[in-house]
C-alpha cells in the first residue's frame, strides 16, 4: 500500500475510475472572472471522459469552454473519519458534432436541475489522482 | 423562493453559513502551478471564518497562502435527486498569532488525516453562495 506524504492511501488510475463511475455526482473546479469557482453537478463516466449536461447559456458552459478543469468526487463517512476522494485534471471542451451528440444522449444521464439542458461538456480525465484515508 | 436562471432555490447568506456548519467535510479550489486544484478537508466554522488544519509544510498550505480560494460544501440525496450545495470564496491566510492560534485549537477540529497538523488555515467567506434542488 503505497503511502503519500500526509500518510494517506495512494490510489491507482484504475482504483481511481472505478470509484468515480460509483458516484453520480461530482464537482466540476474552474476559474470565474479570475476566480476559482466550483459547481456540483451530476455526471457520467464514458470511458475515461466525463460527461455533464448543461444549458448552453450557462456560467459553466461559458467559463469552461477549452480551459483545463478539475473533476472532484468523493463519499466519507464521517462517523469513522474514513472516506476517498479523486480529481481528476483535463480539458474541458463542449461537443458540437451531431453524431457525439446522438452516442452520448444514450448515455444513462438525466439533468437534475429544470430546463432544457441539451449542451454537453467532455471533460478528458487526463490526470487522475485520488486518495484514501482510514480510521 | 427566489430561484436563479436554472431553476435552482437561492439560498440567503444565513443559510448557507446554518447549512456550511451541519457538515464535517468540505473542498477548498485553489490554484496549484497554474492548474486548478481542489482538495476535501475536515474544518469548523468559527463565526464566518473556515478554520482548516494541516501540516505546514503542505501543498495545501503553500498554495492557499494569501491567495483568494473557493471552499465548498454539498449534501445530495441521490434518490431524490434532491440537495444543496454553498461555496464560500474569500481570501485564505495562515494563523501565526499565538493568541490566535491557541484560541483556533479550542475548536472542536480534529484532523482525520495523520500526522501532526498544527497549521491553520483561516478562509474569510467573504462571499457566500447557495443553491437548493428539489425533486
């Protein structure tokens, strides 16, 4: 079991998608007029891309278009001061081709929020990192 | 109810701090090497200050230094597609007043994570968010 320096479990690549595909919600880590910003939203894992529905007009679509985000999921228990988290970093970028389109409006993923959210955002999980932490 | 452009509850700045203290774990956005970057943390609020504790040699520690960060906390029902989330965004600076610091660690903050972590992190919610979704 590979240890980091604050004497957390190191999770593999592998282990760190696994956990990702278990949770339907994640948040998405960007920069807003300069500033950091984060917005939890629902999500789907298609290989190793992440997936977010939108609106087209929204804050997210705008401030994420063709800039590196962060991705972050995880569950803790606080009861047992036990849990993991995984980020993912990558370029974010909005589909536009009618045929990526149609494949991922197959995908199992249904907006939370009201309204019409036809805008996808692909997120490429090119760096992945994630931690454990047990009682 | 106020709701925003997506359909989202407003939350009031009152509640989002009610609703910021219920919770043991939250995520502070910052910015690592130009790359955004989120961690999860355990903090306390103090009054409307986030109190988060770390080693002082951390990547956490270094990056936050005088920088303006985001702090986030959700709490999602997934069943109900139901929840809320309040990011908090202010400026980060790290305690070295004694007086300070011996006040912050009367607090009822324990780390989760080992090791000895007698560096605080004080993050001003300077501006506070919120949004609830309900089924």
């Amino acid at each position: 079991m590979k240890l980091d320096s604050s004497g957390l479990q190191v999770l593999s690549r592998e282990e760190c998608l696994r956990l990702m595909a278990s949770v339907p919600i994640g948040r998405i880590v960007f920069t807003d007029r300069a500033l950091p910003a984060v917005q939890p939203v629902n999500f789907c894992l298609d290989g190793e891309s992440i997936v977010i529905r939108t609106t087209i007009g929204s804050k997210l679509a705008a401030a994420t278009r063709r800039a590196v985000v962060a991705f972050e999921v995880d569950e803790f228990a606080p009861e047992l001061r036990a849990g993991w988290s995984v980020t993912a970093v990558g370029r974010a970028r909005a589909v536009e081709d009618a045929g990526e389109m149609a494949r991922l409006a197959a995908l199992p993923l249904l907006p939370w929020a009201p309204g019409s959210r036809d805008h996808y955002i692909v997120v490429e999980a090119e760096q992945v990192s994630g931690r454990r932490i047990t009682a």
